[in-house]
C-alpha cells in the first residue's frame, strides 16, 4: 500500500520556538515528542521569509522569483501577485500519482478579489481571496481554505462556492477538528490521501488566541535573546505581552498537533503515513529591534523541519541546508512519485538514508520590495524596485548578504555573519566593496550564480 501524507506547517513559527531546543521559553510536549520520533533537519531556512513566495516555493520546488512571487499576494500594486495556474504544483502531481488530496487552512497563493471588483460575492475583504474549483486549486480536490485572513477567533472558509463557512472558533481548533474528519473518512481506502494543513497562528495578531493558553504564559517572567535592545524590554511593556502571546499560540499549536498525533496512532497509521512538521518563515520578536520577518537574521529565516514516518527513517539531527524549493522533490522522492523537471529544488532523500556527496553546500536567501508605497517610489524614479532589496547565501556558518534596501538613494551594504563565533548576529563584518578576500570572492561569485539561475534583477557593483 502506497504511504500516506500529512504536511503540517505554521505562519511566522520560528526553529527557536520548540521546547526541545531549549531556547524560547515555549511549552511543546506534542511537538518534542514528535521530534523525538523524526528526522530533524536543524538548517532549514525559507529562501524568502515571508508568507506567499515561501509557499509557492513548497508547492512547486520552484524559486520564488521565477514563479513572479515577489510580494505576498496583496492588494494595491499594478502587478497582480499569484501563482500562476500553469504551474506544476505539488497537489498537481500528487494526484495524478493517485493520491487523494486535501489542503485545509491558509492558502495566500491567490490573487486578492478586491484587485479585480470591489464588492466580491464571496465576501473576501483586504488580501483574501475566494479560490473556486479548478486549476487554480492546483490539484487539491479537498479544499477547505481562504487566501489571507488573520482573525484567528472569527476565521472564514469557503469549500466548492462562494459562502463562507464561519465556525466561531479558534483557526487552528477547526482545521485540526477537520482534518481529523478528513482521515477518517479515508483511511481504510484504497487510494492513499495527501493532506496539506496550514495553521495561520502564531502570525500576528499576537493577541488573538484564546485564553486557555495565554493562561499558561500570562505571569510569564520573559527571558529575552541576546540580541533584543534593553528599550524593547520594558516591563510590563508591549513586547513581553506579545512574547506571551507568541509562546501561547505555540502551545496551542501544540496541543491541535496532539491530537493528530493521537489518532494516527490510534489507528495504526504511524508507519503507513509521511508525517511532516514545518512553518513558512519565522519570527523577530524584538531580535535587532525589529518585529515580523523578511530579513536575513536566524529568526526570520531559520524554520522548523521534522520528517517522521516510524519504520522507515530513523530519529536523528540531520544538518543539511534544506531551502524552500527542496521540500517538493523530498516528499515526492520519499513516496516513489518522480520528480517533475520544472523542479529547481534539490532532494534530500539519498542523505537521509545514506552519506550525499553532491548535497547543498549553501542556499540563497531573498527579499524584494513589495509594499505599494515602495514601489510606487522607485517606480517615480524610473528604477525596478526588483533590482532592490537583499540577496544572499546561507551555508552552514556564514551568512553572507548584500542590501540595496526599500527606497531609492539607499547606500549599498555587503555584510558576513560568523553564525558560530556570533550566534546572536550582532557583530557582522561590513565589508569593502574592493574586498578581493578568497572567501568573500567565493561568495560574491555563489550570488552571482544564483541571480543568473533565477533571472533576478538585483543591481550591484561588487
């Protein structure tokens, strides 16, 4: 019998919040144990920390940019951001290698409706889209799902029409409750079924989660990281509040991922199903005084990645770099489902198994200027905002990064981070940009590599 999938991830849940890590102060007991029980790859990062061009990397092994992903799909801006219906996605192979597919939660892939009327019928408002049956589903035949909606006590969903579907609970209670629905009515199939589940907390809004676990964190006395300036950490101040909130909706993540992991085990299906924990990008929290994520420092880009399934591969700490594009190629490989070429993600399946001569030595990490304000300023300019932002390399020391920044008129900046000698990010080396260092040369000539594979824009001078 064909393995079953289940790919569980979370919006802005950073690696450093899992209490196995003994790093955030988080209560995890689920998702430890389940850590436990897996393969843990400790250098997985998101090639572009922010919420859409991750996604469309996971479900096409395709770079962000290449797929026009350059923005969070959004409202505001002339270019309409979505993924495109061509694509080759993950759920597009997955069902035509027989499997029974069903995406369940956030799904930010969409174009926002109100880009194209201002009244839409499926009452979508700001960046949410209704996403009808069709190729836009991207072979997903089980759809419960909205585009991007943050109210995690009050979310909506639409299935096969334009009605929402409002169940008056906490996002991630009702998507673990219908998922539970999903596999029990498919396990003693034929077909093996591949479920995506997407939790929207611990995104912000920081306070939208429900009492029975802020309860658990609410006299919480926060021990910040290194790199957090003393003026954020005021106490009583709004950033332990939020840190409060941020460990709860973890807890509570944890408590939904319980109880998937109970009824796989209840039901015998531990060895038959691919279990897969993750998140799309991570989370600052105060870290160099910023908040959110879309920037090169570990807690936005460093994310959860545990892959389980008991009989088959072992529990161990697995130090790959494992980038955005890789997931798709992975999971594909690890069901026997071959590899579309469209994929320009590596897969990691010989070095679980086995020592991979040819693995990633590095990855690249992006971002680009997406807000409309941005881009309206280069655009008055006549520059590309795409030859803006940042690009760089993550390996499994150094982060290196060269930044044009978010406005016309910013200085050029090129920085390398000794992530073992400064964990914490604060001492980078500003580097010259006459530098001829063999190492910096190495990097510089990685980044070229990667802008010419990916047909990126980025303008710079080194």
């Amino acid at each position: 019998m064909k393995t079953n999938l289940l790919y569980v991830f979370a919006d802005q849940w950073r690696a450093h919040a899992m209490g196995f890590m003994n790093m955030d102060q988080v209560i995890t007991p689920n998702i430890d144990s389940f850590a436990w029980e897996s393969m843990r790859f400790t250098k997985a990062y998101s090639t572009y920390p922010l919420c859409s061009p991750h996604r469309a990397s996971l479900m096409t092994g395709k770079y962000p940019f290449h797929l026009g992903m350059w923005t969070n799909c959004k409202i505001g801006l002339e270019e309409k951001v979505m993924l495109r219906p061509q694509e080759r996605c993950i759920g597009d192979v997955l069902k035509g290698g027989g499997y029974r597919t069903g995406y369940i939660g956030k799904w930010h892939l969409d174009a926002s409706e109100l880009n194209f009327v201002a009244n839409p019928i499926s009452g979508a408002r700001d960046w949410d889209a209704y996403t009808p049956p069709g190729e836009r589903r991207h072979g997903f035949d089980y759809w419960l799902s909205y585009g991007a909606w943050d109210d995690h006590m009050n979310p909506h969903y639409w299935q096969d029409d334009e009605s929402q579907i409002k169940p008056g609970k906490w996002s991630a209670e009702f998507e673990t409750d219908k998922a539970l629905e999903y596999m029990e009515a498919r396990k003693e199939g034929e077909q093996p079924f591949a479920l995506y589940l997407s939790y929207n907390p611990p995104h912000l809004p920081y306070e939208l989660v429900p009492d029975k676990y802020y309860q658990r964190f609410k006299d919480l006395e926060v021990c910040y990281r290194e790199n957090v300036p003393e003026e954020m950490r005021e106490k009583g101040g709004l950033l332990e509040t939020q840190t409060r909130q941020y460990y709860a909706a973890i807890y509570g993540i944890d408590q939904q991922f319980g109880r998937i992991l109970k009824y796989l085990k209840d039901h015998d299906m531990e060895e038959n199903t691919l279990v897969i924990l993750s998140s799309d990008h991570g989370e600052m929290l105060g870290s160099h005084g910023l908040m959110s994520k879309n920037i090169w420092y570990e807690e936005s880009i460093h994310i959860p990645l545990m892959i389980r399934q008991k009989g088959r591969i072992q529990s161990a700490d697995n130090p790959v770099i494992f980038a955005s594009p890789d997931h798709m190629p992975t999971i594909l490989e690890l069901l026997e489902i071959p590899v579309p070429e469209t994929c320009e993600g590596y897969s990691h399946v010989k070095g679980m198994f086995a020592t991979d001569k040819n693995e990633p030595k590095d990855m690249f990490i992006c971002s680009y200027p997406g807000g409309a304000e941005m881009v309206k300023k280069f655009s008055c300019k006549g520059l590309n905002h795409k030859s803006y932002g940042w690009r760089g390399i993550r390996d499994k020391r150094y982060t290196y990064v060269i930044t044009n920044g978010y406005a016309p008129g910013e200085e050029q900046r090129e920085y390398l981070y000794d992530n073992e000698m400064d964990p914490y990010q604060m001492n980078p080396e500003l580097l010259k940009p006459d530098c001829q260092r063999n190492d910096v040369l190495r990097y510089r000539e990685r980044l070229r590599t990667y802008l010419s594979r990916t047909e990126d824009p980025f303008l710079w001078n080194r």
